[in-house]
C-alpha cells in the first residue's frame, strides 16, 4: 500500500541551498542534552539524549549548536566572512533561510575534551562519538554531511552535524 507524503510520521522537510525554508515559526524546542543553552526541537531533543544515553555517552558527547533563528545563522554567516573569507564561509556554512539548524531537527555534537569550535567542532570517528554514529539511525539521526557526497549535498564533509 502506498502512503501519500502527508501521512508520514513527524517532521519531514529537506532544506538546502535550493531549496530555502519559507518563513517558519518557531518550533517547540527543548534543552539539548540538559544544555539551555543550545536548543532542538522537542521530540528531536528527546530522542538525542535516548541515543546518547544508549552508547553511555551523556557527558563525554556534547550539544555545540542546535536550532537557530533566521537571525542567527545570518550573524553566523557574517561572522564567518569576516573571520574567515568567503571560500570556508560557502564550504561550512549554509546561507541563511538555507540552513538545516532553523528547523530545530539539527544537531552539530562535539567530544568533550576536544576541540569544541562552533563552525567546526571535533567528533572523531572513535570510541563513544563512534558508537552515537552506529547508533543514530535506530533514534531518527543520519550524518547530514558525509565524505565523497560533497557534490549532492553542497556542504563539506561534517562528522559533527546530524538530523
Ligand atoms: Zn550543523
């Protein structure tokens, strides 16, 4: 039996450089990983702490940054120009309306311990942030951003950026 698109579970959305969030409100959003500071969706914010929690990562994963404003990702973009210049800017960062963060359904994690950057936070492909990665799907998460899909997605490879 086939199901129209309208009958899917939850949030489904695809947001890219061609295709621009239309003005959104703001969604229902919850701390992320019992940090106030960085927010996600609701649902999205309890199902990130139900996977960390399944590797024993709470604690050693941390939220870096989670939903942002149309406003944010604008400061973000700017201040990224200015820091950087504009080839990492487009290669890093999604134009604002065009990021998947506005949605509150994105997360970018870091390692505690590491090297917490906010456009480029370290997530090493090992011990627990490995695991969260093998464990991301069976609680809704993909890696948004892998290696050799450069082309497809627009966006550089982001071991740290999940949906
Ligand atoms: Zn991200």
């Amino acid at each position: 039996m086939r199901r129209a698109h309208s009958e899917a579970a939850g949030p489904l959305i695809l947001v890219n450089r061609s295709h621009p969030l239309r003005a959104m409100s703001e969604p229902q959003l919850a701390p992320a990983l019992g940090d106030t500071s960085v927010r996600l969706e609701r649902r999205a914010a309890a199902l990130l702490e139900a996977c960390v929690r399944s590797v024993g990562g709470l604690g050693d994963i941390v939220p870096v940054s989670g939903w942002r404003s149309r406003g944010e990702q604008q400061a973000i973009w700017d201040g990224t120009m200015r820091s950087e210049g504009e080839e990492f800017t487009r290669k890093y960062v999604a134009a604002p309306g065009c990021s998947e963060h506005q949605t509150g359904l994105a997360i970018d994690l870091g390692l505690r311990g590491g090297d917490l950057d906010f456009i480029r936070p370290e997530f090493p492909d090992s011990g627990v942030c490995r695991e969260f990665k093998r464990a991301a799907a069976r609680y809704g998460f993909i890696l948004r951003y892998p290696e050799g899909k450069e082309r497809i997605t627009g966006i550089a490879h982001e071991p740290w950026h999940f949906r």
